[in-house]
C-alpha cells in the first residue's frame, strides 16, 4: 500500500514506525477496551463469570 517495508533498526522514519506499529498492533487488538471490561465486572458481580 505505502510501497515500504517496516523494519526497526534502520531505514527512513516512515519504515520505523510502521515496524514499531506492526509489532505493537496485536496488543491493542487483543487488549480490550472499556467496554468489555465493564461487561466482565458487571458479569462477575451477577455471578455469570
């Protein structure tokens, strides 16, 4: 799409932080946000979880 290949230690800013987002991107998808978290208090707080 960019026409770039990410990478860490060298290479343009551009190429940088594409690989730093890359390595990073997983966590953030996996993390959950605050909307599951309520749902996890509420549902352990009804005794569902």
């Amino acid at each position: 799409l960019l026409g770039v290949e990410p990478t860490i230690d060298s290479g343009s800013d551009l190429q940088q932080v594409l690989g730093f987002l890359m390595q990073r991107a997983p966590s953030f998808s996996l993390r959950g946000g605050t909307r599951e978290i309520l749902r996890g208090i509420i549902a352990r707080g009804l005794g569902l979880r």
